[in-house]
C-alpha cells in the first residue's frame, strides 16, 4: 500500500466516494455520482440482559441466545479522533472511537466500492444508515449463493408473535446483506468477510454484529459464559466490511448491481495469496530471466458468470471438477443467461481427454442417480434458479451448458503437458 504525507483535516474528501464532516468526526459514504445519497457509517453496542434463568423470560443473553437489555444500541463515540491520508494508489481515513475500537476506510482508484477495516473488542454493532424507504424488507445470502428475501418481524407461513425485536430480526450473513428502495430505484449492499449476525432494524439501515463478550451463562448446556479472552483480556477481532450501490440500472442495462455485487464477492473471497521468499543472491532482472513471472492454468478466461468450485486430484490421471453459475435468473438480463463452458479449451496444465458427469457430491454417477420424488404441501417459493432438465447424455461431453444457480460435476481423465509446471525454470 502507497501512501502519501498526513493531509490536514480541512481535506474531508476521498475521491467523490466518502466525506469527513469536521465538526462531528462523522463518515458518509457518497455511493452514487448521479444521486446524492449519503451513508452513515457508525459502531454500537449492546448490552447483554441478565437474569436468573429460572424461567425463559428472565434468561440470560449468551452463546445459545442474543438478548440485548435494549431495544436501541448504544453509540460507542459520537466524534471519534480521525486522520486523513492520501496516496496516488489508495486514500483511507483512520478512525479511533475507543481504546478499543478503531477502522480503516479505504477508497481505491478506479475501484467502485468502499473498504472499511475494522479492528474491534470486545462487543460492537457495525450499523449503516440511509434515507431509505425500504418498507421493513431487505436480503441476506444463503451460504454465499442466492439471496433469501426478509421482512422485519414476519414470517411468510405463520402468523409470528414477536416478543423480542431485535434478536427475531437477527439473520446469518455469509457474505452479503442488502436493501432496497424501489420508489428512489436504489439499492445498498455492505458485503462481509465471514459469517456475521445481520438485520435491518428500521428503513434505510443494516445492522451488523462484529463480536459478543458476556459474562454470564444462557443455561443452555455448556455451563460457561460467552467470555473468550487471551492474555488475561477478551479477544480482538479484525475484519473488513466493503460497501457498494447507487442507483438500479434500467431494465436490460447490464451489468446490474447484482452482478457487480457478486463479482465483487467473488474478488475479495478468492483474492490471490501473497508469499514472500529470500532473493538476496538474485538481481530482479536475474531472477526474472531465471523463474516464471506469471502463470495461468487456463489458457481462455471463464465467462465472467462462471467460477471453478473445485479442481482436484481423483484417482489415477483423473481430476474432480465442479463448475458453478454464480448469479440468480433474475440478477441481470444477460449474465443470468445460461452459459456454454467448453472443457477441451480451458486448461493449460493438461488435456482434457474424457468427462464424466456425477451428482453434486461425486458419489454416484449422474446417469445412475434416481432422486426420491417428495410429496409436497405448495407453499410461496422465491426461486432463483432456473428449472433444468433431468439426466440426458451430452452430445459433446467437452461441453458443459450451465443454467443460473446451477452446479455440476465431473470426473475428468486428462493427459498432462510436459511444461505445465508452474515452477519451471526458463
């Protein structure tokens, strides 16, 4: 990371994407150029309900259960000490809210999202607001695939008596959480890097639970309090949240925010890792000269909605392969098309001799496999796949057509290339 001197705070701008208010310490996220639609960004707490846990109106919040003794969680630092920098790379605000808790944000150049760096203990809710009418409803991942959609205190097949706001409110967030106005045509989206609790307790907000200390037990079973410590203190944990939205692009516009936002998603869950080794007897210009600079195991690039799940050995010269369409049928109105994925082309390392199809969990072949047929009530369904047709043999096994949402799998029997060693020297 490039950075520059520390610029004064009378320079309250990063890029056109966030602004520094003087007077409050206050962060807003600008996520769009053609509206002006400022986020708050700012961190709460709750604090945890004790009581004696006799009976289930008085138990204590803990591992099994999240009991908040408020409705409203509290503000950690209404004006939290900040410095701007700027670099020609990256500009980022450091913020200090407590002894505790502070964050990095981040604006990239030419990047259309925001990072935020958060460094947090013991127990802070990440909290960001908008003028929104998002009408009690927003979205959460299932497992990082297709959004599941959520209305606040409701339940689509029982009538639900609500007897604690904010934990019945609570949803896993794998890797992404979203709301939308549809009167203003906007959309947010805050995407995560793990699992976190989420909600979006009042229109134009999403909640995020970052850590939970307590130091009393939910009598659930285990007999000990949510207190995690190290060192003799409770534990720290660091993360980073990335903001991204603006406005809906027009029906047949592409790519759509949801595209961007899964692309996004993607990006940061299967980032390159950096490994640093010892080059003291080599110049740059002998090493490079010596050793590979760059490498690809593909020899064409996959369709931007297609990603490998998994590549690895089998048995033999074979290799177990999945290939997966990452969006929804509704997400864009051409990426959510089914795609043609050609095997014989696509790796540098080997040929492709045969492929073989399997059920999801290669443990039978798919030609093979006879489904139990589930005899069930009709409820309402939000589908987000695409209906596909049972078995059929492929006309060219070498092809694989993939619908919205669908994963397939493989067996594939290969023939390896003499030079497809990735630490081949020249």
């Amino acid at each position: 990371m490039l950075l520059t001197n520390f610029i004064p705070m009378s320079s309250t701008f990063l890029g056109n994407k966030v602004q520094l208010a003087i007077s409050t310490g206050e962060v807003q996220l600008f996520l769009d150029d053609k509206q002006n639609l400022p986020l708050h960004q700012n961190f709460y707490y709750y604090t945890g309900f004790t009581g004696d846990n006799r009976h289930f109106f008085n138990r204590s919040s803990g591992a099994y259960i999240f009991r908040p003794k408020q409705k409203t969680p509290i503000t950690i630092a209404p004006k939290p000490v900040s410095e701007v920098y700027k670099g020609p790379v990256v500009e980022e605000i450091h913020q200090v809210f407590s002894d505790w808790m502070s964050q990095v944000i981040r604006v990239y150049k030419e990047e259309n999202h925001v990072e935020l760096e958060w460094l947090v203990g013991p127990i802070p809710v990440d909290k960001f607001s908008i003028e929104l009418e998002t009408n009690g409803t927003f979205y959460t991942d299932s497992n990082g695939r297709e959004l599941l959609k959520r209305k606040r205190n409701f339940r689509s097949t029982w009538e639900v008596n609500i007897s604690e706001p904010v934990a019945a409110n609570y949803y896993p967030v794998t890797s992404r959480i979203l709301i939308r106005d549809t009167t203003k045509n906007v959309e947010v989206a805050v995407l995560t890097d793990r699992a976190q609790g989420g909600s979006s307790l009042g229109d134009g907000e999403i909640e995020l639970m970052l850590h939970r200390r307590l130091l009393h037990d939910d009598a659930f079973g285990v007999e000990e309090a949510l207190n995690e410590t190290a060192f003799g203190k409770g534990l720290v944990a660091r993360g980073k949240h990335y903001v991204i939205g603006g406005t809906i692009p027009p029906i047949g516009a592409s790519p759509s925010l949801a595209a961007l936002e899964r692309d996004l998603a993607q990006r940061k869950l299967l980032s390159p890792w950096t490994f640093l080794s010892p080059a003291n007897d080599f110049t740059f210009k002998q090493w490079a000269s010596t050793y590979k600079m760059e490498y690809s195991g593909l020899t064409n690039a996959l369709p931007p909605n297609v990603q490998i799940l998994t590549l690895e050995p089998w048995q033999g010269r074979s290799l177990l392969l999945r290939l997966e369409h990452t969006l929804e049928k509704t997400d864009d109105p051409l990426l959510s098309k089914p795609v043609t994925v050609y095997l014989q082309k696509l790796f540098s390392p080997f040929t492709v001799v045969s492929a073989r199809e399997t059920t999801l969990g290669a443990n039978q072949w798919l030609k093979d496999s006879d489904r139990l047929v589930w005899q069930v009530e009709s409820n309402e369904v939000f589908e987000t796949f695409s209906e596909k047709p049972k078995y059929q043999d492929n006309i060219d096994p070498m092809t694989i057509n993939l619908t919205p949402m669908q994963i397939r799998t493989f067996i594939l029997d290969v023939d390896y290339s003499p030079k497809s060693s990735i630490f081949t020297t020249k």
